[in-house]
C-alpha cells in the first residue's frame, strides 16, 4: 500500500512538471507558430537564477524564486523582440537560433558556474503525515503549485483579453491584425508566459532534484513528448498525455531501471502514433 500510495504522488508530481514545462513549449507552438527548441534551455537557466540568489547571495528562497520567474518571463519579452519575431514562418531560422540560444546558455552556465550538480534548498521542509501514510512536504507543496498555475493559465487563456486575443491570432494571425489586435504584443506576451513557466518547473524540479548545465536538454525531450502524443494545439491532450508519460516515469524505476522507462515511453508514443498521428486530441492536417 505505501508503494503505491508513492507511485501514485510521484505520478501527479512529475506529470505537474511536465504538464507545466510542455504548456510553455505549446504556447509559443499556438499562438506563434514557433517551435522554440531552447525551452529547455531557459527552463535550466532558471534554476541557476534562483540558486544565485538564494544560496550564493543569501536571499529568501521565496523571493529568488518570484525574482527568478520575474527575470525569465522579462527575458522572454527580450527573445520575442530580437529574436523569435525574425524567424517566425522560417523553419531552418528557428533552429539556428534556437540552437544558439542553446549553446549560448548552457556553456555560460559551464563556464561561470562549473560542471558541478547543485540543488536548492527545500521549498519546504518537512513531512506531512496523514493517517498511516507519510508525504513530503515539499513535492505536496509542489503539487498544488502546479495544479494552481495550470488552473491560472486555463483561466486566462479562455477569460480574459489577452488570452482571447492570443486564441485569435493562433487561429488566424493575418484575420487577427484586421480586427486591430496588436500581433507582435500578444506574441511578447506568450513568449513571456511560456517562459515564465519554464521557469517556475525549473526552480521547483531545481529544489526537488538537482540542477546542471544540460538538465534542459530531458525536460525539452518530454515537452516535446507531450505536444505530440497529446494533440499539436490541444491544451487537454497536453495534460492527458503528461498523465501517461509521468505514470510511466514515475512507475517504471520502481521495478527497473530508468532507462527503461525512457524507453517504454518512447515505444508508446510510437505505437500510439502509428494508429494516431495527430495525438490523442488533435486534429487531423489536411
């Protein structure tokens, strides 16, 4: 029973990880058109952030990582205005610059920081025993942010102005500037969101496991997992194909290694795309 009771936290944890870094990844997809490789990258590059200010500079674990999503989301605005906007439609552009951003982050994290794993402190600490069972505080902690922020992020994409407004201009971006919506603001928007939460999943998988310079490198494999096997355009596929692959993650390493999984993983999506290329919720392209 206490194996699955933990098979069963680690699922809704690591799939809450996933689910978040993935709707950052597809929110660009959507509303941009841009497949923004160095997700993963930024999603790190986070992590790094919050450690700096809360290890080395001493500050609140707390305020690091509001001032660590505050300074990511800002440098999404930065890639969107000098970088995404010149490559959008361009395939081989996005993945040069995709790639130097890449390359760019990762081996400035090498050289200034060093090839040594590091970990944040615990966002809290504790155990929090209920009945006969017992839970990390933090993971529990971790949870409900998730669940709370994809709740947010729902919330804003189908309530308010801007968020309408994004769904417009993924559906027709040239229909969305005759209609005088301002196109390039709400891609600075998306572009800021998908990284801001990029970067709360880093600073949260930074506190729960550890950081390195290519941590990005897996997260942007899964992001890329779960916009393809969930349905390219389809937030609830998103979130149905996070329960699997982070089921699969999460129970695999208990009775094998976790290559396998990987492994599994990866069998399975190619198995569910072979009768299913769109994914589980998306639409068939013509």
């Amino acid at each position: 029973m206490v194996l699955v009771t933990a098979a069963v936290v680690n699922t809704l944890l690591i799939s809450a990880m996933y689910i978040v870094a993935a709707l950052g990844f597809a929110f660009l997809m959507n509303v941009m058109g841009f497949i923004n490789f160095s997700h993963g990258a930024i999603y790190m590059l986070a992590g790094y952030i919050c450690y700096q200010f809360a290890v080395v500079y001493g500050l609140n674990l707390w305020l690091s990582f509001v001032l660590s999503v505050i300074i990511i989301s800002a440098f999404g605005f930065f890639l969107e205005r000098f970088c995404f906007r010149y490559a959008t439609g361009n395939l081989d552009r996005m993945i040069i610059i995709t790639i130097a951003i890449i390359l760019i982050l990762e081996n400035s994290i090498n050289v200034t920081v060093g090839a040594y794993v590091r970990s944040l402190p615990s966002f809290a600490p504790g155990i929090l025993k209920v009945l006969t069972f017992s839970f990390a505080t933090d993971k529990l902690l971790t949870l409900v942010i998730c669940g709370v922020l994809l709740a947010v992020i729902i919330g804003f994409s189908r309530r308010t102005k801007y968020g309408l407004q994004m769904q417009a201009v993924s559906q027709n971006v040239e229909g969305a500037a005759l209609q005088g919506i301002n196109v390039h603001r709400i891609s600075g928007i998306a572009c800021a969101m998908a990284c801001g939460m990029a970067a709360v999943a880093g600073c949260l998988m930074g506190a729960l496991f550890n950081l390195s310079a290519f941590m990005g490198d897996n997260m942007l494999v899964k992001a890329l997992e779960l916009v393809i096997l969930g349905g390219i355009g389809s937030a609830g596929g998103i979130l149905f194909a996070g329960l699997l692959i982070g089921a699969i993650d999460a129970v695999v390493p208990l009775f094998s290694s976790g290559a396998v999984g990987q492994v599994i993983g990866l069998a399975i999506i190619i198995a569910i795309l072979l009768f299913r290329p769109q994914g589980f919720f998306g639409r068939e392209f013509e």
